[in-house]
C-alpha cells in the first residue's frame, strides 16, 4: 500500500502530462530577456529610484503610486525585418510586458513625484509625505 496515488475521473493522463505546459514562460533564442532592475535609495525628504528598462519608449511606461505601494510596467515591442533586396527573408515580432511592485517604509507625496526617462532608465524622484503628528488635547 505504499505506492497510492490519486486518479482524476474527469481528466486523463495527457492532461496531467501537459499540465502548466503552456504557462510556462517561453524565451526565444537571441532575444534578450526583460527585466527592470531598480535601485532604491532614501534620504530625509524623498526615495529615488533608479529602474533599468532598455529599449522601452517613455510613452510606453505606467507608474502607479499608492500610498507607500510604486508600481512600475512597461510594454516592450520589438519588431526586426532582414531583406536582400526585394526579398524578405526573416521577420520577427516580439511583443511582451513586464511589471515591478515595491513598498516603502513611509507613504509618498503623489503631487510632488517626479520621473524621468533617458537613455533605458528611469528615475523617480519620491517625496516623503509629510505626517501629521497626534496632538494631545488637555483637559480643562
């Protein structure tokens, strides 16, 4: 009785052979792998970011603010055509998203963020928002 195992009626067993098979991500050879590597850095008054994202148009760049939340996404589009002369030879198209999500340790002014993009990094100027301390009411 050691070897058990569990039998789906409603399935088979090429169904379980090509399970996650098509949700696997899928890497073509020569192209590059997309990411966005950040550095984060804080001082008294804001957060700055540094995110890496090569290749990438600024029209094509989101970021979300929430609080302490910073969402950074970006759509990357590739499209590459060799031709010998009239004749197309290979054309390829890539197409493809990538996102990163992070909190802070303290919430940022929306209305005072800045970012700006040059050549595949973007920078994010941050302001701490400032908190209101509790006030203590005396008692007459």
């Amino acid at each position: 009785m050691a070897n058990i195992s569990r039998i789906n009626p409603t399935g088979n067993a090429l169904d379980d052979l090509f399970r996650g098979f098509f949700m696997q991500p899928v890497k073509f050879e020569g192209q590059p792998e997309i990411q966005i590597r950040m550095d984060v850095s804080e001082d008294d008054q804001a957060y700055t970011v540094h995110a890496e994202i090569p290749g990438v148009k600024k029209e094509d760049i989101q970021v979300h603010i929430d609080g302490n939340q910073v969402s950074i996404g970006a759509e990357v589009k590739n499209e590459k055509e060799v031709k010998e002369g009239e004749k197309l030879l290979r054309s390829e198209r890539y197409y493809g998203s990538v996102s990163r999500a992070f909190s802070l340790g303290q919430e940022v002014d929306e209305n005072q963020a800045q970012a700006k993009y040059k050549d595949g990094v973007l920078e994010l100027t941050l302001p701490k928002k400032v908190t209101v301390t509790a006030k203590k009411l005396v008692i007459q």
